[in-house]
C-alpha cells in the first residue's frame, strides 16, 4: 500500500504565473519516470534546498524533500508520485527521458516570463568577465546563457525571446 500524500493534483491543467515557473523549472531540472509496477512519478532536483521547497509550496505538496550525497556535491529531490498529474505533463508535450528531446511546450503569451523564470533557475546562468583579451582593450561583458541537451529546445526559446 503506497502513501498517500497531499498536492493540488489539478497544479498542471490550468496556466497560471506559478504553474509556468514550475513548469519551466520542472523542463531543466525534472524527471518522469514510470516504474515496472505501474507507478508515475515526476521528480524535481536541485542543490538549492529551499527553492524546492518553496516549489513544494507553490504545489500545496505534503511531500518530503529528500537530500543525495554524490561525489560531484549534494542534491535535494522532491518526487511525487501520481498518473493523473505524469499525464498532465504528456498532454503539455513533456516525455520520460526529455533531455535530448525536450520540446518547448505551447505557453500562452503572459505566462511566458515565468515559465523562462522557472528554466533559468533550473538551466540559466549569468557570467560578468572579459573577452578578447589579446586585444589592446578587452571588451567587458555580462551574459546570460541557458543550458540545454536539446538544441531545438535552445533554438526555438531563443527565436521566442527574440522577439520578446
């Protein structure tokens, strides 16, 4: 018998300013998976404890935040397990094994800051530093990059931010 643990199963159905960073973090650093028993789990990582919990938060979740230990550092894990909601994600265009096919969903016009808010606290980074530094005056820079193992992911949120 599986636990049964309290989360706004309907988190997923309905667009909102929280859902679409949820979704954004969930698109850098989620999981699906579906066991050989028939259990859907969908599963949030990070080294920041407390922005996994605030995630919690956001979901109404009663689920507990667990903490790895792996060579490379610590990482905090916070899994849910539910068919309806692993569904819900499939109907946005999200897929077990996503990272090299991850496909940037459909996401209404003014959701689309936080859902790029949520994948930049996933997969962004900003970097301050100085290029061509052969130069007689290296050029200073501020950038802002994402990361991604999808290539057509990247292509088409820069063609969206582009036009932003």
């Amino acid at each position: 018998m599986s636990l049964v643990r309290k989360i706004n199963k309907n988190f997923f159905k309905k667009w909102s300013n929280d859902m679409a960073y949820v979704l954004g973090f969930f698109a850098a650093d989620g999981n699906m998976v579906k066991n050989r028993r028939g259990g859907h789990f969908l599963s949030f990582y990070s080294v920041d404890g407390d922005l996994l919990l605030s995630i919690k938060k956001i979901m109404k979740s009663g689920h507990k935040l667990s903490r790895r230990k792996y060579p490379s550092g610590e990482v905090y894990r916070f899994q849910i397990g539910s068919k309806e909601m692993f569904n819900d994600l499939l109907v946005l265009g999200f897929s077990p094994g996503k990272t090299k096919r991850l496909k940037l969903p459909n996401i209404p016009h003014k959701f689309f800051h936080d859902f790029v808010r949520g994948y930049f606290d996933g997969d962004g980074n900003v970097w301050a530093g100085h290029i061509n530094k052969n130069r007689t005056t290296p050029t200073s820079v501020l950038q802002v990059a994402f990361t991604s193992g999808c290539e057509e992911f990247l292509k088409d949120l820069l063609s969206i931010l582009r036009k932003k």
